[in-house]
C-alpha cells in the first residue's frame, strides 16, 4: 500500500516497508484493551474503534504495508458500532437480542489463550538462547538484565510520541535533510558497532530532529528489525526501550 507521500512529496519514490512477520489485528485489539485497562467481555466499541483507527492512520503515514485483514477488522468494527447505535424496538427484543461484540470477544478471548500458550512455551528454557556461547557484543550488565520483547504497537507509540514533540518544535523549515533510510540503516549499525552495548531508542532521535528525520529513522529501525539486524526490547516493563544487535 504506497500512502503517506505528504512527507515524501519531493522524493521520486516514496519507501514502503512490509512487515509480515508483526501481528495482526487481533494483536492491535489486544494492545489497546490492555493499554486502556478494559475489560475484554465489555469493550466500549466506540473508544476502541477510535484508536484503532488511528493507530491504521498511523502505520499509513510510514507507508506500511498494511494487511487487507487489518482493514477488515476496521470494517467489522464500524459495522459493530453502527448496530449499537440502532435503537431496539422493545425492552424484550433487547432481552433477546445478542450482544453485537459477542463473537468479536468470543475471538479475542479464544486468540488470547492461544497466544498466552505460546508465551509460555517461549518462556521454557531452549538452546541458542538460554544456553548459548557468551557474545562480545553483550556486556556484564545486559547478559544479567530480563529482556522483555518489544511489538510493533508499543513501537508506534513511542513514535507518536516523538512525532508529536517534532510538531510542538518545528517552526519554519528551511533546509530539507536528505537522508535516506538506506543511510540510517548504515549510521544505526555503525553505531551499535561503536557503542558495543545496547542503545536507548530515544538516543537516535536528536531533540532538535525534523519530522522527516524522524520518519527516516524510524523506518530504518523497522528495517533492521526485519532483516533481523537488531533486537527491540525493554529491561523491565514500561521502561526504556532499547535496540541491541542481533
């Protein structure tokens, strides 16, 4: 899908990065009744479908490749708002009547065993990761520190974040960057060469960076991510996340 040229009106050919090996829209579902603290069987339709949108409107800006079932899951989830804004015609016929988010969370609920089950087999102990040969990349501090992986959703809010302090700084541009998500992909790698440790995700985002900069950069991680370059993780929850090589 080749969308978000409003940041790339001047280049030739606007980047487009696939990611087939991220989630899919259950697992965006899952983010935001998680992030918001909801409960599963009494989503607020409307909320949800708000942000879900929004995170689509999101991924299109940086010219992913979106999945046809994550516009699907936005067509099931509008249809589902739409029939709990129609009114009943009677108190029984609201008595009888299904819940319209009954089979959604029937999915979510069933897609959420599943993936706890793989979690929990990815937690047991495995050859070439739990037991592996030291590496010299990775110093004392890290080989000690529990690495929580990091998904692309909890990427992308950490990239609206900087999107939107981009904004509150920006006042008149007047020298375009032309760098290039090849470039970025090169300068990352250089210095996590440089720095032979694990870096914060905010340190490649200078204070004074452009929108464009940041886009670029941002892009260049995702591709490092899926060329399997590097490794997106957190030390512990909610804190910083960092990018180590693989």
């Amino acid at each position: 899908m080749m969308v978000g040229n409003d940041f790339y009106s001047e280049e030739k050919s606007p980047y487009t990065v696939r990611l087939e090996m991220f989630e899919g829209p259950l697992d965006l579902l899952l983010h935001l009744i998680h992030k918001n603290e909801m409960d599963i069987t009494n989503i607020p339709i409307a909320l949800i479908t708000e942000q879900y949108l929004e995170y689509l409107k999101l991924m299109k800006v940086l010219n992913l490749d979106i999945a046809g079932e994550y516009l699907l899951m936005a067509s099931t989830l509008l249809h589902i708002k739409s029939k709990m804004l129609l009114p009943t015609s009677s108190e029984k016929e609201e008595e009888e009547g299904e819940d319209p988010r009954a089979e959604l969370v029937r999915r979510l609920l069933e897609y959420q065993r599943y993936k706890n089950g793989a979690a929990e087999l990815e937690r047991r102990p495995m050859l070439d990761r739990d037991v592996f040969v030291r590496s010299a990349l990775v110093d004392d501090v890290e080989c000690k520190e529990e690495r929580i992986e990091v998904n692309l959703f909890e990427l992308l809010d950490a990239f609206r974040q900087l999107l939107e302090r981009a904004k509150a700084e920006a006042f008149h541009e007047v020298i375009l960057d032309r760098v290039s998500v090849e470039e970025k992909v090169q300068e990352i790698l250089s210095l996590l060469q440089r720095e032979n440790r694990s870096i914060a995700f905010h340190f490649l985002f200078p204070e004074q960076a452009s929108r464009r900069v940041i886009i670029v950069t941002f892009l260049a991680i995702l591709e490092l991510v899926k060329m399997k370059l590097v490794r997106i993780f957190q030390p512990a929850p909610f804190e910083t996340i960092r990018l180590s090589p693989v």
